[in-house]
C-alpha cells in the first residue's frame, strides 16, 4: 500500500474508490467500508483510496496509533492511503469546500464510500445527504453503510475503547472482529527477565489503549521479513510490585520456544485471554515459580485452540 502522509499536490490515479474516515481502531464496521472499496476499485481497474485523519477529529485518545491503524488499513487491501493533517486551516474548511477542493478536485473521486453516520466540514455541519448531492452534482458515485451492531449495541471505537480498558476482551473483540491488539517496538529492558530464566521483549507501545495490568496469552507477530506465522506467548502488563521498581508501567512479553533477538523490530500482541492479575509477591522465586505456572497455562490453552 502506499501512504501519503499528508494531501499529495498532484494524485493522478485510475478511477479513485475513496473510502473517508478516521477508522480508529479498524473494527468490523470499518473494514466492511474499506474492503468494499478495495473490491470496486478491482472491479473496475481503479485505486482504493483510504482517507483518513491526524490527529483524531474529535480529540479523544485514539484506541490505536496512526502507524497501526494504518498498518490494518493495508490489511483491508486498499491501495493507497492518504492521510490528512486535521489542523486548525483543515477544521476551518465548511464541508462544500472540503468536497469540491479535497475530494472532487484534489483526490478525483469517482465513488466516495463512508458511513451513515459521516460528518465533514467545520463544525461537522456536513451530512451525507449532502454528500449524495455534491456527487450527483459532479459526478461522483456515492455509497453509504449503514451502522452496524453487535450485542444489540453500535459498534463503536468508544465503547471498544471502554471495553479494553475495563478488561472486557471477549466483548471488544466481537466489535473488532480480532483479537484485542498492541502495536509496538521493542526496546531494551534492565535484563531481569532473563536472569530468572525468561526473557521477555520489552515494548515500546506506539499511543495504543492498554488492557488492565495483569498476565495474558498472546499471539505475537513481529515485523521480520517472511515472517508471517504468530509466535505464542505471555505478555505481563503492570508496575513490577514484587521488585520494588516505582510506578512506571511495563510491557513485557516472553515469547515461548523463541531465540531471536528483536531489539527495534516493531511487533503486534494479540490478547487471547487473561490468565492472572497483577500481584505482589513475597520473593523473586515466588515470582518465578508463579511465571513458570504462567507459562503452562499458556501452553495448554494454545494446545486447546
């Protein structure tokens, strides 16, 4: 896929399928937007266009970073990605100018897909009758989903938002359609991992929404080059009580049966679910024994799956 991190000048692509959005979080709602825009632009020999917004509109933490949002929008088989800079001058753009400037002159859509409930312009005056309009004015198709649920609920990156931090992962990964995930690099750690005998990837999130502290069964799938398969592990979140080290939350994750050395690789951790919460304990080799019993559990759950 290729990005633009800002507006290009010149965008000079086949038949434009622009698929507009924040897409935080790329739940099922917004891949359903963005693989259909992929699917038209391969029907009809055009590009799948994924708009998309930095920072989030409407000022709240973003359930993901922009670079793992983006890596999922590549996921979704969209061709380009371009996103926009939501800066004062953007904001201040009424929603008929961002249609006629940005998306008919500057992007050349031919068809513009987004949800129903899509607002543009300053003060998100705009709607998408608005839209459905300014299309048949210039001639741009125009196509508009409808809002989906789950549970009875909307599916929304609030509530998933609310969902992961409360530790509802079952609930959040029905409204993402995957597992609960972090997107990281990994960083080097004081070592005390391995010293007692499992040495654990130290990472780096990238702005993401974290689950609550405690241990958890992960699939992890690093940036490496031919490496498509996850690898199984544990991931531990938390402020380390039983080693007395401050109030600096880590994230750290022991990844079974593997040797490589993954200093500065970005990886994706996939909660598959949670095995124990964070606690204190009265020694290091009660700590240890304890990560041992971890560990177990893990391996028995992935033998189950």
């Amino acid at each position: 896929m290729k990005i633009f991190p800002c507006l290009p000048r010149s965008f000079r692509r086949p038949a434009p399928v622009v698929a507009i959005g924040v897409f935080d979080g790329v739940h099922f709602a917004h891949r359903r937007i963005l693989e259909s825009a992929a699917k038209k632009a391969r029907a009809s020999g055009g590009t799948s266009v994924a708009l998309t917004f930095y920072p989030h509109p409407q000022s709240q933490k973003s359930l993901y970073s922009l670079e793992h949002r983006i890596k999922l929008i590549a996921e979704c088989g969209i061709d380009v990605c371009v996103v926009l800079d939501f800066s004062s001058a953007f904001s201040a753009l009424t929603a008929e100018e961002f249609l006629r400037d940005i998306i008919y002159k500057r992007l050349n859509a031919r068809h513009v897909y987004v949800g129903d409930n899509f607002r543009f312009g300053r003060g998100a005056a705009g709607r998408v009758g608005l839209l459905r309009a300014f299309g048949r004015k210039l001639g741009f198709g125009v196509r508009v989903f409808p809002r989906m649920h789950c549970g009875g609920r909307p599916v929304s990156s609030t509530l998933i938002r609310k969902f992961i931090q409360a530790g509802k992962l079952t609930e959040a990964e029905r409204m993402l359609g995957r597992p609960v995930s972090v997107y990281g690099t990994v960083i080097r750690g004081d070592g005390f991992g391995r010293r007692i005998g499992f040495p654990t990837a130290n990472i780096d999130p990238h702005h993401e929404i974290l689950p609550p502290a405690g241990v958890y069964s992960v699939n992890v799938l690093p940036d490496i080059p031919g490496r498509s398969r996850p690898l199984n592990g544990l991931c531990y979140i938390g402020r380390r009580p039983t080693l007395g080290k401050g109030s600096e939350r880590r994230i750290e994750v022991y990844i079974l049966d593997y040797a490589r050395d993954l200093y500065g690789h970005n990886l994706s951790i996939n909660f598959l679910r949670m095995i124990r919460r964070d606690r204190k304990f009265p020694s290091v080799a009660a700590l240890k024994k304890q990560i041992a019993k971890d560990a177990e559990k893990a391996r028995e759950s992935f033998l189950e799956n």
